[in-house]
C-alpha cells in the first residue's frame, strides 16, 4: 500500500489516517462487488475514485457510511475500527458525511429544516443554535435566500449544493461524494463543483466518486482506478491521467477522452 | 379548424376577422354545444325515469308511506338531534383509529427478526378485524364485555361502539399506512440514516410525515365509511340517528323517518366525498408535475 501523505501544501500530515480501508469484500447475492479493497485516506486529503459504472464505486462508499452490510474486511475511521461488531452505526455515521447522486433531500421540508433536522435530532442542539449554524453554511455557499424554499422549487444543482451543507452541518471528519454530479444539466455541473473545490482548500478529507475526470485532475490529491471490484491502480493525478501503468486504466482513460470527458 | 366554405360568407373567416383570438371561439362554441347535448340528454334520462317510478303500480302507496311531507317535518328534527352522537362517535373513534392504525402500521414496518413478534401480532390483527363482519364485533363487544360483570368494565353501550369501530377501521386504515410508509422509496431512509439518524428517528421525522401527506385521500374514504358505518352502533342500544329513524316510523307507521336519514348523511357524506376526489386529483397532478 502506497503511503499516502497529503499532496496539498501545508497540511500537517498527520499520524492517524483519516479513513483505512482493509481487504474490503461486498458482494449483492451472486455478484461480488468488491473483491479485496485497500484503501488509505489521510487527513485533509482529497482521493477521488474513478472507473467504469458497476467497477463498486458507490458501494464503496455505502460501505464506508455502513448503509451495506459488509461480507469481510475491516473499516477504521480516525483508528477505530468501525466494522467491529457491537459499534454503534449512529454514533459512527453522524462523523462521516454522505453525498448522493440524486440528492435525496427531504421533500417535505424547507432547506433550513433539510440542514438543521440532524444536528437539532441528533447532535441535539437548540433549534436557534441548530439554525445559526445552518445560516452560515447556507450563506458560505450562497444559498441563503432560499433556506426557507422545499426541493422541488430548487434547480439541480441547488439542491446538490443543500445536500452538501446537510451532510456538512453535522461536522463530519470525513466525506463521501457519491456521483454528486451524475444527475445535473451539463451546465450545473460547474456550481456544485466549485463548492467541493471550496471544500478542499478548506481542508475537508473526502472520497469522492466521480466521472468528471478533469475535476478529479484538479482536486484530487490521489486518484484510484477501479475496476471489478479492486483497486487496480493509484497515485497522483499527473501520473494516472499521463501515464498510467495497467492497460485495463489506459483503456479506460482513452474511452473516456473519447468521448470528450477529460 | 377547418371550413369548407368558399372566398365568400365563410363563417369561420368571419370569426376571425372580429377576434384575434379567432379559432378560441371556435371551441368555446364546440364546448357550449357540448354542454348543452349534455345537458339535454340528462333531463331525458331523469324524466323518463321519473316518469317510470310515478307511474309504477305500487307507487300511491309507496308515497304515501315514503315520503310523507307532514311526518318528515314532525321527525326531523329528532333524526337531527340524534345525529349528533353518530358525529360523537366519529370524532372519537377517528382520533383513535388514526393513532393505533399508525402504530400497527410502523409495528408492520420494523424490520430485521428482533421485531418478528410485533409483526406477526400486528399482521394476526389486521386479519382478524378486516375479516369479521363489523356488526359481529360490535355484537360480541356490545353485550359480551358488560356481561362478564367486571367492576372495572364500563358498561355504557357508547363505549364499546367507540371501542368496536376503533377495531375495525384500525384494521383498514394501518394497511393504508403501510401502502403510504412502503411508496417513500428507500433512498430517502438512507439519507436520514446517513446523517446518524437512528430507525425510530427517521421513521418519525421523515419517512412517517411523507407517507402521511401521500394517504391523506385514501384516508378520507376510509372515514366516509366509517361516518356511514356509525349506525351500526344502533345494534346495542345506542340512540344514534338510525335507532331514533326506527323510533320514529314506528310511533307514525310510516317509512319517511329512513328518507330523512338518507337525506341527512347525502348533506354530510357528499362533502366529503366531493373534497376527497379534489384531493386525488391533485396529488395526481403533482405526482405528474414532479415526474418531468
């Protein structure tokens, strides 16, 4: 396993990592999704995983989140093993944020109510506290005058970024972006992009999914290549994206400047 | 639209030529021309009836014992006053039956082999109530509970009306619930669950509330049912409106009591019924609209 101190300049590397991710094994009836996933995220860096639809991305990350049930491996978040039996899954998912494809947000509810259910339900502040907070996410990602809109009057890339200050608003230590820009009209793409470009000078550690091969060029302090179920190659942007080594990666990458994705 | 007229006298370039709008007014015609055929036609259809039922053999005699101007007006007002305990019974019996229907229906919703027994009582329940005919429950409950003498017991007759429709329309409207819990799709618990919300949480906060607003339709018939089904509490004595109906014809001898019942719950239950389609119909068109 490559050591995997931040790129980014100025971040301390730090002793513990973030997300460690050992032999990871998943797989849905017959199928085997994941097949042996090692995997090392250090705090404050930025790994993007790229691949193929169906290489496990996604469920990747729904491991990591525990929305799956695990077949073998082991998860450690910031050195504690979150896959030992007995963990509490609450206590665990309200320190890792999750980002979906198509956003998931709660109808019902206005954006402000959206971003404050968790930390008023779970984190158990007052609602005026809950609220404060929320405000000043919503406003550091200019989305304040519509926090007392419901979803359906939002466009799309609006509501990716309210989904974004949903899962921020509980503080994570880490977050997973799972395809968050599959669902959008090409030209709400770049909004939601800028907001995790934001996050990442920020200092947020994330693991993010993703097809956008020239934002993962730009953001990523590592890049995996996956591909059935395995890790089959990682490293820094420049060499995944200039030279990659394993030809299933060079097919991939060609595949996609083909059709004009990168 | 088109007019097989000549360059001259076509009406239709006539029509446009005093309207902008020219071909709207075209189909304002076709709309009123519909209108009125349908108009039309409905008459025939109810006067022919009409006609029919008047000149039937019995029909003297029905009108006399049916619709008796002099015993409807002396009977109506009593038939209205008892309405206000089937109103009671309503009331009371819809705010339980909202409660444990939800209640049976998130025990039906648990998931994982922890909640097996829940489960199986709350499914065991729902069979049993949906199956008996309600007049058997109230029979059963009406005269068998105060029967068994226990001091604890209550003993009125509207207690155990209240608590026998509870049973029944429980029953229903939990499977309707259910209906509503199992459409959010499952994305929307994997987000709650995500943020650390646990099961109960985002049961409570978000799949429970959407599921609710979803059923509020099918909710409504349930309670059309139930506003009808409140004189089958006359059963066991209670005085409701159909108990005081029966009362009434027999101190006249005469059957018009019964019509000005049915009168009384078409004034009621037609609202609703009304207010319900309206309901649908705009879910429907946001199911629609939200589907783009």
């Amino acid at each position: 396993m490559r050591t995997a101190a931040g790129g980014r300049a100025g971040a301390p590397a730090a002793a513990t990592p973030a997300l460690f991710v050992a032999d990871l094994h998943k797989s849905f009836g017959q199928l085997e999704v994941l097949r042996g996933i090692d995997l090392l995220v250090a705090q404050h860096e930025v790994v993007c995983l790229i691949g193929a639809s169906g290489s496990g991305k996604s469920t990747l990350l729904r491991c990591v989140n525990l929305l799956e049930p695990i077949d073998a491996g082991r998860i450690y978040l910031a050195g504690e093993e979150i896959t030992a039996p007995g963990v509490d899954v609450n206590r665990i998912r309200r320190r890792i944020g999750i980002v979906f494809q198509a956003f998931n947000l709660f109808p019902h509810m206005s954006v402000l109510a959206n971003v404050t259910l968790a930390p008023r339900k779970v984190l158990r502040l007052a609602p005026a506290e809950a609220a404060d907070r929320a405000l000043a996410l919503l406003e550091r990602f200019g989305l304040a005058d519509k926090r007392a809109e419901f979803p359906d009057r939002l466009s799309g890339g609006q509501q990716q970024r309210v989904a974004i200050v949903r899962a921020l608003a509980m503080e994570p230590e880490l977050l997973l972006l799972d395809e968050v820009t599959s669902a959008l009209d090409p030209e709400l793409v770049a909004e939601v992009l800028a907001v995790i470009r934001e996050l990442a000078r920020g200092g947020m550690t994330m693991l993010i999914a993703t097809h956008e091969m020239g934002f993962a060029r730009d953001i990523a302090n590592r890049v995996c290549f996956l591909d059935a179920g395995r890790i089959l190659e990682e490293g820094p942007p420049e060499q995944i994206f200039r030279a990659p080594r394993a030809e299933r990666t060079q097919r991939f990458l060609q595949r996609v400047m083909e059709a004009g994705r990168l | 639209m088109t007019f097989g007229g000549g360059p001259l006298g076509d009406p239709g370039d006539l029509l446009r030529l005093q309207d902008p709008r020219g071909p709207r007014l075209v189909r304002d015609r076709d709309a009123l021309r519909s209108t009125a055929v349908a108009l039309v036609s409905t008459v025939v259809v109810f006067v022919a009836l009409g006609l029919l039922v008047v000149n039937a053999p019995g029909w003297t005699a029905v009108q006399r014992s049916f619709l008796n101007g002099a015993v409807f007006a002396k009977s109506l007002p009593a038939i209205v006053g008892s309405f206000w305990v089937n109103v009671q019974l309503f009331l009371v019996a819809e705010v339980l039956i909202l409660v444990l229907g939800l209640a049976l229906a998130i025990l039906r919703s648990l998931p994982g082999p922890v909640f097996f027994p829940m489960r199986l009582m709350a499914t065991i329940y729902t069979d049993i109530f949906r199956a008996l005919p309600g007049v058997l429950v109230i029979y059963i409950l009406g005269f068998g509970m105060p029967g068994l003498g226990i001091e604890a017991i209550p003993k009125e007759p509207f207690f155990w009306a209240v608590v026998s429709l509870t049973l029944i329309y429980s029953a229903y409207v939990s499977e309707v619930y259910r209906a509503g819990i199992e459409s959010i799709h499952p994305s929307q618990e994997a987000a709650a669950r995500s943020l650390g919300l646990s099961r109960v949480q985002s049961l409570r906060y978000v799949i429970v509330p959407q599921a609710i607003r979803r059923v509020i339709p099918p909710l409504l018939n349930d309670f059309i049912g139930l506003q009808k089904d409140t004189v089958l509490v006359s059963y066991v004595g209670v005085v409701e409106i159909f108990r005081q109906s029966y009362i009434k014809q027999a101190a006249n001898f005469n059957f018009t009591p019964y019509i000005a019942t049915a009168l009384v719950f078409l004034v009621v239950t037609i609202p609703l019924a009304r207010l319900t389609d309206v309901l649908v119909q705009r879910d429907r068109r946001r199911a629609a609209a939200s589907s783009r």
